[in-house]
C-alpha cells in the first residue's frame, strides 16, 4: 500500500471512528479534508463493508451493527470480570445484533 493510499485508508477509518462515535457527516467532512459529506461517507462505508464481507448490509445497518460491536465489547470485558447487569447487556446487545443481520432467520433459509 503506498503512503498516499495508507493515508487515505487512515483518514477513512478515522472517518467511519468519529461517526460511530455520533459525529455527524460534515463535521467529519471538515475535520478530515473530505472535499464533502459524500466522500466522507463513501469512504467510510468502504472500510465497515470490509467488516461484514461475504454479506450484503445497507451501510446504515453496517454502522449500527459496529456500534453495537463496541458496546458489546465493553459489557463483555465487565461481565467476564463477574458483573451480572453487564452480562445481560451482553447477551442483550448480541441478540439485537442478530435480529439486525438477521442471523436466525438466515439459518432457516
């Protein structure tokens, strides 16, 4: 990968970050030099697509569903440790993920 394009790659990363993080689009756009919201948007997505290959997901649920990833990871560090109300947030948050990506009734098909 060149310097130019590991650049671009962290600029979108860091992009698809401060979006999961509830930034919106041309507040991103601004701070990263995205000439608009749309290329801040397309090169976001193009990075949390690589999270979810082999499965078509609109963009939108891709980032809902990354956002649940993080939050699981939290609830799922503190449940490990023995805190009961972050395992059923665990568990609670892995089954919203699964209703989204449609896992169960992917399995019956």
């Amino acid at each position: 990968m060149s310097a130019a394009s590991n650049e671009d790659h962290q600029r979108a990363v860091t992009a698809l970050n401060l979006k999961l993080a509830g930034v919106d689009w041309d507040t991103i756009a601004d701070r990263l030099g995205f000439a608009d919201p749309v290329d801040a948007i397309d090169a976001a997505q193009e990075v949390a697509a690589t999270h979810y290959d082999g499965q078509s997901i609109d963009p939108a649920l891709i980032l809902e569903v990354l956002r649940l990833d993080k939050l699981h990871t939290v609830a799922w560090k503190e449940a490990l440790k023995g805190d009961l109300n972050a395992a059923r947030l665990a568990l609670d948050i892995g089954d919203r993920r699964q209703r989204l990506l449609r896992v169960n009734q992917r399995s019956r098909d």
